[in-house]
C-alpha cells in the first residue's frame, strides 16, 4: 500500500513540476498535464479519505472548492439558455479548470508533499519564466537583425510565447516569488544568491516592460510599492524601504528618457480621460475602445441583471448593441467585454458574478489573516488583470489563475505525509 501511494506522490510532484514549467514556456501542453494529474486522481483512488482531508479542515479550502464547481455548474446550466449552443461549449471546455482542479488540487496538494518540496515548484517556475524570456530577447535580437526595426523589442513583436497581458502575469508572479525568499530567508541565504534574487526583480521588470502591456506594468509596479510597504511598515526598516522608493521614482524616469516606447500605449488613456462624452475620443484603439464595450455591457446588463444572457451568447449580445450604436470599431474587432467581472456579469447574471468575486475575496481575506505575503499579491494582481482583460476567456490564463488560487490557498496546509490517509 505504502509503495502505491509512493508511486502515485511521486506521478504528482512531477507533473505538477512540469505544469509549472510549461506555463512560461509552451502552453500547448497544459491540457496534456492536466489531463494526467485527473487520471493519476481517478487511478489512485480512496476518494473517501481524499475528500474528509477537505472538508475536515476549517479553512477556506472546502468553501473554495464548493465555490469553483458552483462557477462551472453555472456555466454548464447556461447551456439550457444559450443561442449559440457552439461558443457555450467552448465556454465550458474553457473553464474546466474550475472542475478538474478543485478535485485534483485541494483534496491531494492539502496533505501530499512534504513542505520543503515547496521549493521545488517554485524554483522550478521561476527558472522557467527566466528561460522563457531569454528566448523572448533571442527571437526579438534576430528580428532586429533582418528588419533593423525597433519595434522588434515591444509588445507582440516581443512576447512571442503568450499575449502581452498573460505573459506579463507570468512574469509579476515570478517577481512576486523571488520577493518571497528574499524576506523569509533573507539572513538563511549565502550572498551569491542574494545577488541573483536582487537583480532577477529588475531584470523581470524590464520584461513587463518589453512586452509593453499596460496592466502588467501597472500591476508589476504596484506590487513592487506593496513589497516597499512591506518593508517599511512589516520589517520596520525605514530608511531601506524609503531609499527603494526613491530608486523606483529614478528607474522609472530612466525608463522614460531610455525606452520612451514603452509608455507609447500609455497616451491613449488621457485621451479618454478628458473626454467629455464618446464624440470627443477620435483615436481608437484597444484602451479607448473599451468605453464603447463598456456603454454596451452597461446595457446588457441591465436588461439581463439576474441570470445574465448565458456565456455562449455574450459576445453574440455585445456584437448587436455595438451594430446598434454605430460602433464599427468594436464590430470590426468583434471585441469582448475586456474585463472579466462585466464578462460573467453579462453571461451570468449578478449570481456569477457573486461566485467569481467570492473566489478572489475569500482567499484574500485568508491571506490578510494569516500575513501570507505571496497569496495576498496573488490575488491582487489576478484581480486587477480581470479588471482589465477578460482573462478567464484563455483555457491557458484560466488553468494559470486556478491552479495558481488553489495551490497558494492550499500550500500551507502541506504536512509531512498524513498517515491516516496512507492507511
């Protein structure tokens, strides 16, 4: 018995391994790990003890697990509402994750691995993430080399391996994990890798940068003002945290002077800004845009408050409001909501839109309790990119965000093996 239970630890420390690093590098394969991290669940089975580990704990896992498959039986009931039985389909198959993971995740990862294979997945993730943006720079380096053109180096030219906002996720959660080490460890580690951990953070950040997405960014740069608060207010070192402000002041204006590409995307939020109605913004592009996806789905919304229009309908409802309107821009872009609460909100109803909300309020909420600095972070950044993209609309983004919740709600519930389940 004992060496089954082996086997089947050891199957999920090293596809969990693997799924951390393909996340960074090729997401193609994400489906493929999944689907064997569910079969090596259904193979093992002792589905009794698996689900009394669950739900014989008091802390929010049991309730996350409940809330993840009540957010996919929403979208599977959807179906009997839906005009566009196709693209409800897909939703479904898109949002997977919410079944598969809760099942393989919180019942497993909650008493599997001792705690210092911790290390191990995050190490393995962060070397990824590295790899993938040397190749990033490669590929940018031998564009320039034929074309001599500078824009090579930004956005889509430049984030080859996922669009701009996902890769940038990637990235602040990298960040966020080396500045973890760096202050729980700090006076454990040998100088060498204090070094390598310090310069990996600007190093990271100048990848958010390339890649030019405007919310990676801004969320990078927030997390990096929290880790300053941290410093300042947790660790009460002062003069540190307010020398580092002002480094982050001066790095960001050499930016400004050195890459002042970066900030290109930036313009168009003033434009909006200053606006007084929809006929004063003549520039449209992905920022300014959004005002019209926005007038849309403040519609939708109202007319569809409680139940919503079903997921596989949404982008069908939008596209008749923006025809209604005259906004051939959003017709021709055939955009979404671009932002993930309005998205549910419009194909669920304020239902949905309750259970999304609760999935990142509970464990934030857990996360301030419990001082936890990389869940906090977390779900801050998660939060806000859904505030700006529709990010639960990409099965890569969604396995990412699900598993990332999970396993960071769950990682400190990770004991030396439990020996009532092993019998």
């Amino acid at each position: 018995m004992n060496k089954r239970y082996n086997i089947h630890s050891n199957i999920y420390f090293y596809l969990t391994i693997l799924l951390l690093i393909a996340f960074p590098i090729y997401v193609k394969i994400l489906s493929i790990i999944t689907l064997l991290l569910f079969l090596n669940f259904l193979a093992e089975g002792k589905f009794r003890q698996k689900f009394s580990a669950l739900f014989s704990d008091k802390r929010p896992c049991r309730i996350m697990f409940v809330l993840m498959l009540l957010f996919y039986a929403m979208h599977a009931l959807a179906l009997f509402n839906t005009n566009n039985m196709q693209a409800g389909t897909s939703e479904m198959e898109g949002k997977l994750s919410f079944l598969v993971f809760p099942l393989i995740l919180l019942p497993i990862y909650s008493y599997r691995f001792e705690k210092k294979k911790i290390k191990y997945f995050f190490l393995a993730y962060v070397l990824s993430v590295f790899a993938g943006s040397v190749f990033c720079i490669l590929q940018s380096l031998f564009k320039y080399s034929t074309t001599n053109d500078i824009q090579s180096f930004y956005y889509s030219n430049f984030s080859v391996i996922q669009h701009p906002t996902y890769y940038a996720m990637y990235l602040i959660t990298a960040i966020i994990l080396v500045l973890a080490v760096l202050f729980k460890q700090w006076n454990s580690l040998k100088i060498i890798f204090k070094i390598i951990l310090i310069t990996s953070i600007p190093y990271f950040l100048l990848i958010i940068m390339l890649s030019n997405s405007r919310s990676g960014i801004i969320i990078a740069i927030l997390i990096l003002l929290i880790a300053v608060f941290y410093i300042i207010f947790r660790k009460r070192k002062l003069v540190l945290g307010f020398a580092l402000i002002v480094f982050l002041a001066l790095s960001g204006y050499a930016v400004t002077r050195v890459m002042p590409k970066v900030f290109d995307r930036f313009y168009s939020i003033k434009e909006v800004l200053q606006a007084e109605k929809m006929e004063d913004i003549t520039h449209w592009n992905g920022t300014t845009l959004r005002i019209q996806i926005y007038y849309s789905a403040e519609e939708i919304i109202r007319e569809n408050f409680w139940l919503g229009v079903s997921p596989g309908d949404t982008r069908d409802e939008l596209m008749k409001k923006y025809k209604k309107y005259g906004f051939r821009h959003a017709v021709a872009r055939n955009y979404e909501a671009h932002n993930q609460f309005v998205q549910s909100f419009i194909g669920l109803g304020v239902f949905g839109l309750i259970v999304l909300l609760l999935i990142f309020i509970l464990p934030f909420v857990y996360a301030i309790k419990n001082k936890d600095f990389i869940l906090f972070c977390f779900i801050i950044m998660i939060f806000l990119l859904c505030m700006f993209e529709s990010m639960l609309q990409k099965q890569a983004a969604v396995v990412f965000i699900v598993f990332g919740i999970l396993f960071l709600s769950a990682r400190d519930r990770i004991i030396s093996v439990n020996k009532e389940v092993k019998e």
